[in-house]
C-alpha cells in the first residue's frame, strides 16, 4: 500500500460522498451513537432506510439557496453489505379480519424490505456496529401479461410503489401524497427492524417471551414511534400472546428519547390516513388508549380535560395519533438531551405524563465522538495532545482534564502550541473558502463561526445583524483598531422554509457590499460556505477561534455542533440554552460569553406581551442597522426585499432577536478585548479543551446502558 502521503488516496477520499442519510443534528448523532457503541463493543444495530436521494445538494446561484438532489449512491457504495438472505415482508391497507378468535390482518399490498448493512468499526477494538438499511422491493414481479399487451407502465407500477419509499429522506409532507408516503416510509422502517430483531431474538434464544430481557428498542425521537406498535402486532398476532404479556414484553423493550419542545415538530398523523394504511395497528393504538386512559381516569377521577390533554389521540380539528405520546406510553424510560431540556420536557410538554409516572423521565446530555470530531479532524491539534497527555484520551475523553495545568502554567509553551496548531488549521479552510467561493480571508483574522441547520430558532439572523452593526461602526470609525474579524456561515434551509432561505440571501446580500467596501479595509469578511455537511464541518470545526450558539433561551434540545467546536479549541458565544449550560458549568463559566434572556426570561417577556418595538427605540445601533435592511442598503436593486423580515422583527419577532441584541453586540466587543491578548486566549482555548470531558459520546452512551438499557433486576 502506498503511504499516507499518495497522492491517489487523498484525492481518492476527497472525491467520495457523503452518505446523505441525515437531515442534521438528529442524524448525526445516531452517527456518534454507532461509533460509541462500536468502540465500547456493545452488540447493537442502527435501523434507518436506504435512501437514494437523501438530504437534498446545496448549490447558491445569484444569493439564494437552489436545492439539487443529492445522487450519493450514483456509483454504488463500496462500504456497503447487500444481505440477500435478509428479507422481510411488510404489509399495507387491507383489512383486518376475525379468524378463530383471534385479529387477523389481510393487507391490500405487500413490499419487501431488503437489508444492506454498513459496517461501523470502533477504535481500538476489533468489535463493528451495523447500520442496517433497508431497500424497498416489490414482491412480485412485473405483470407479464398486461406488459405484452403494451401496458408498460402499468405492468410495473407496484414496482414503483414499493421503491419509492427509498426515493427521498422527508418527503416534503405539505401534501396529502407527501405525508402518505412519510407514513409509509416510517412503517416500513419499523416492521423491518422489529421483525429483523425477533427473528434474531428467536434464533439465539428461542422463545419470544424473553424478548424484553434481552433486547432495548430505542426510539430515537418519534420517526420510529410505530415500532411499538408493530411489536404487539407480531407478539399477539404471529406469536399468539395475550395483550398483556405482550405488553410487559413492549414496555420492558421501548424507550424513547425526545429531540425537540417545538409543537410544529411534533409527529401526528390523522386519523383517516392512519386507519387506512395500517388497520390492524389502528386497532392497536386505540387499545393501548383504552386502557391508557382507563389508568388515568382511575388515578384522576372526574378530569376529563386531564384525560382529553393526555390522550393518544389529538381531538382538536381533524382527528390526529399523537406519535410522542404514543412513544411514551409504550416506554419504560423517556429521556431529554441536555438538563434544561429534560426539565423542560416535563414541566410543558410531557407534564401530565411526568405527573403519571415521574420514575419515567431522566436526562441524558448528548455527546459527540472524539474520534472524528478531534483525532481525524484536527490532526495538528491531536498531535498537540497526544505529546503532552498522551494518548488515552481517544477513549477516555476525561484525560482532557489533565490540559488544566499547563494550560493555566503562565510561559508553558502549550498555549503558543495551541495557536500554531490552530492557525495550521484555519489555514486550510481560507484556503477552502478561496477555492470554493473565491474569498480571501487572512488566517490572522479571528474565524467566527456559525454552522448548521438555517432555523429562527438558532438566529443565524441575529448574527447578521450583528455583522450589518459592525460593518456600520467600522465605517463610521475607521481608524481604530478593529479586531480583523471572518464571520463564517454554512447551512441547509429546508426547501419550503421561506424565512430561513430569506436569511441565507441575506447573508450573501450583506457579504457582497461589506467585502467589497474599501473603508472596511478587510477588517470583516463574510463567507457562506454552500452545501454543509460532515465533510465541510471536518474543515470548518478545527479552524474556529470563536462558536455562535445563539438560539433562544429554551428552544435549542442541546445542540452537539457546540460540543465539536470547544473539542477544537473554540471558545463560544452562547445563550443559556440546551448543552451550552452544562459546557459553560464544565469548562468554568468565566471561559464562556454567555448572553441574553435566560428561558425564565423569555417566558416572563413573553407573557407579558413582549413588544420588541421598546427594544428598537432603546437602540440606536438596532434602529440604524433595521433601517439599512429596509433602505435597500444590502438590495439596491430591490429596495424592499427586507421590508417584511424587519416588519416581522418589529412587530412580533417571535425569537425574541431585539431583546437580546444589545446585550449580544457588547458580547461580541468582550469577545474582540479577549482576542486580541493572544496568550490569555490560547489560555482561555485550552481551559475550554480540558473540560470537554463530559461531552464525549461514550459517556452518553454509558448512561444509556446504566440507566435506560440496562436488562431489569432479575
Ligand atoms: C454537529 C452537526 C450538526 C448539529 O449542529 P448543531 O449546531 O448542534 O445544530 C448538524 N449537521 C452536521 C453536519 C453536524 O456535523
């Protein structure tokens, strides 16, 4: 083999695709998840479906967000594993009939699921986890006869029908057909993976009844909601137990781990597509109900608001399955992602569940693995560790902690190290934002960096803003000493999310008249990097000198893009919000810019009828950059291109940007006096580093098997 310097492997790994399986932060912590189980050489599967068009391609043309499909698989994979033996029949429509006592599901069609694995290798041992995917196929042929009298299309329509639940990640479900085939998507999910887990179960141990003992059927959020469901089906259908064996044996497998607060979010599926698609499970679901409300009834009598809040299906207009309820009644345990977000998890939305059965929910912060987000990522920094504590801490990310004395040992040549180190790696993404966006930006510059999903809750806009207030104050001043600064963006607004495509033209808008004006001298540049993704954020991660975690306080879950960034050496700029808060608590809050409203905060404004036209009057600096965006300043071709989005600020701003921006732009001045003291920075970087410890994946996933996993005392 030739060495790591060959130019052919390189080049080779360059040109491989990302798998675009994922949507965002969900995904790719099921990715870390894979890769911790591996490493810890626990025996667990991820299910998911193949898809062929995944998370859609990025491309910017002219300023705006022009989405491509993603053709991952168009030259095959050569990671992956076809299983020709692993086939599994799942069944839609139809109906349900009564054969000798017993429930008897007749579906109207049948595909089947075909599983291709992909091999997940951890580090330091020779155990593999497996993504299984499943593929789509119809189970019979092309119909012979209609195609030889010409009827091609129709010949193999079924055809079509059972591949294109693997045609696209999150068919846009605005439409009736979208929703039908999401529906469809994630009941093939879940009968493939539950079938393939009893057949296992089965083989190894014979008997369906200790099913519960030996496996965990992880929800992870409610996409897989229905796995519950299907695993009564099978138990009481195909295996011939009782409901409630069935049920213990449901419950002692399920747990759920909820990934969001946001009511839009939540999964609901009416009730006529429901009944239609899967008959035999709408009779299931409505049992599960019955007698999940008869408990309710006898714990609360005469509260029938209580039962209507708390049952699994929604009343409110069209008929609807709640799919988080449904997830929490089928599980034993019911987690959250950061404190926060558990606390708030059952203080609001699952509230009169807690108050059922408070033993249920716990907490458990995310993590994110160390093998790819430091040692493969960021080589020069790894091998900063790596000499001076070792290199233990690939699968002990507590070694990190041993960073605190040095780090805090005034003249130890660690901290001129660390900029080195760092300033090797934001060389490599200026030389990415030159090739992909024709930006040069000064690696000198300090790299602020906000990368992820485009959402108002994340105020990628709150962001810019800041940008449009500096750029003004630069301008207005142009003699004082500014800290040169690079404000880096990258992110995927959904196709159909208006507000969020509006702030990506807006990012471009405003780049091209600051980067351009020569009063600015180069002091600020603004780079939008298209088509994020795991290998953009290889690069982008280990170059940040700075890590914008700005969400309104109480709506991020706990975010993991900030655990990489401070991994990497990044300090962070940050709302009291999701994982920040245990971060900030970890590493020492005074290495921290923490800012704005905490979630008390922003409940009390907005109770009170938050009016963020007080705000603007109070500020000047708000009200000049408001009026810029509205005077056509960043759109003189279309001067009223941001008239609406700053209506919107003024008017409602639902994410409350005008009450916090004040306090954010002091912040980022904090930020710029900090900076500029090299040494005291890299101090500051390296306390960040040391205490990144709790953060890794593989404490998360520990807490998983102690606490949630974990076989029942015998
Ligand atoms: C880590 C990561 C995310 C999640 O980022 P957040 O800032 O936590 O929202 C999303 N996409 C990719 C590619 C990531 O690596």
């Amino acid at each position: 083999m030739a060495g790591a310097d060959a130019p052919g492997l390189a080049e080779l790994i360059a040109h491989e695709p990302d798998a675009a399986l994922g949507n965002g932060g969900l995904g790719r912590l099921a990715a870390c998840f894979l890769d911790a189980m591996a490493t810890l050489g626990v025996s667990a599967f991820g299910y998911g479906l193949r898809y062929e068009h995944g998370m859609f391609q990025q491309m910017i043309e002219d300023g705006r967000q022009v989405e491509r499909p993603d053709d991952w698989l168009r030259h095959g994979s050569p990671w992956e594993l076809i299983r020709p033996e692993l086939r599994y029949e799942v069944g839609f429509g139809g109906q349900v009939m009564e054969e000798a006592g017993r429930r008897c599901w007749q579906p109207s069609e049948t595909i089947i699921a075909q599983a291709v694995d992909f091999i997940v290798p951890g580090h330091g041992t020779s155990h593999v986890c497996t993504l299984r995917q499943w593929n789509g196929q119809a189970s019979r042929p092309i119909d012979f006869e209609a195609f030889c009298r010409g009827e091609h299309l129709a010949s193999a329509q079924h055809l079509h029908s059972a591949e294109a639940v693997n045609w696209v990640l999150y068919p846009d479900d605005s439409t009736p057909a979208g929703r039908e085939l999401r529906l469809r998507q994630e009941y093939f999910l879940c009968s493939a993976s539950v079938q393939d887990m009893l057949a296992r179960h089965v083989r190894e141990c014979g008997d369906v009844r200790s099913f519960g003992q030996r496996n965990a059927v992880h929800l992870n959020d409610t996409h897989p909601a229905l796995a519950p469901a299907e695993l009564m089906r099978l138990l009481i259908d195909a295996h011939g137990l009782e409901w409630d064996e069935a049920w213990a044996i449901t419950q002692q497998a399920t747990s759920y781990t909820n990934h969001t607060l946001m009511p839009e979010a939540l999964e609901a599926w009416s009730l006529s597509l429901f009944a239609g698609m899967l008959p035999r499970h709408m009779e299931i679901v409505y049992e599960i109900n019955a007698r999940f409300l008869a408990e309710v009834r006898a714990r609360f009598p005469n509260d029938e608001e209580r039962v209507r809040r708390l049952s699994l299906i929604d009343e409110h207009g069209e008929r609807r399955v709640r799919m988080a309820a449904l997830a929490v009644v089928a599980s034993h345990k019911v987690n959250g992602v950061s404190a926060l977000h558990s606390r708030l998890m059952v203080e609001t939305l699952f509230a009169d569940f807690a108050q059922m059965w408070p033993g249920r929910f716990l907490n458990i912060t995310n993590g994110v693995t160390p093998r790819r987000w430091l040692m493969q990522a960021n080589p020069e920094l790894s091998a900063l560790l790596d000499a001076h504590i070792g290199p233990a801490w690939r699968r002990d990310l507590g070694a990190l902690a041993a960073l605190r004395t040095p780090a805090g040992t005034a003249g130890h040549p660690i901290r001129a190290q660390f900029l080195a180190a760092k300033l090797a790696a934001k060389t490599r993404l200026a030389a990415l934002i030159a090739r992909e966006i024709g930006l040069v930006v000064d690696p000198a510059s300090l790299f602020d960096v906000q990368i992820k999903r485009i959402h108002e809750y994340k105020r990628q806009l709150l962001n810019v803003l800041h940008v449009v207030a500096r750029w003004q104050a630069i301008v207005a001043d142009p003699t004082r000493d500014w800290q040169p600064r690079t404000v880096v963006f990258a992110g995927k607004a959904a196709s159909a999310y208006f507000a969020a495509k509006q702030v990506i033209r807006l990012i471009h808008d405003v780049a091209r008249v600051v980067n351009h004006d020569p009063r600015v001298g180069g002091r600020l540049k603004v780079a939008f990097l298209p088509n994020y993704g795991v290998s953009l954020a290889e690069v982008i991660f280990p170059a940040a000198d700075l890590s914008e975690q700005i969400s309104t306080a109480g709506t991020e879950a706990s975010g993991t893009g900030n655990m990489k960034f401070a991994l990497n050496g990044a300090c962070t700029i940050g709302t009291w919000d999701g994982a920040n808060i245990e971060m900030a608590q970890a590493i020492g809050e005074e290495q921290f810019f923490v800012f704005g409203l905490r979630t008390e905060q922003v409940q009390a404004l907005r109770e009170q009828c938050y009016q963020p036209g007080r705000f603007i009057d109070a500020s000047p600096a708000l009200q000049s950059v408001l009026d810029a965006l509205a005077d056509g300043t960043f759109s003189p071709g279309e001067p009223h291109r941001y008239h609406d989005l700053v209506r919107t600020l003024a008017e409602r701003d639902p994410y409350l940007l005008m009450a916090d921006f004040d306090a954010y732009v002091a912040t980022q001045h904090e930020v710029d006096r900090a900076y500029a003291d090299r040494d005291g920075w890299a101090r500051r970087a390296l306390l960040n580093i040391a205490g990144m410890g709790p953060f890794s994946v593989d404490r998360t996933i520990g807490e998983y098997l102690e606490r949630v996993w974990a076989p029942p005392a015998p």
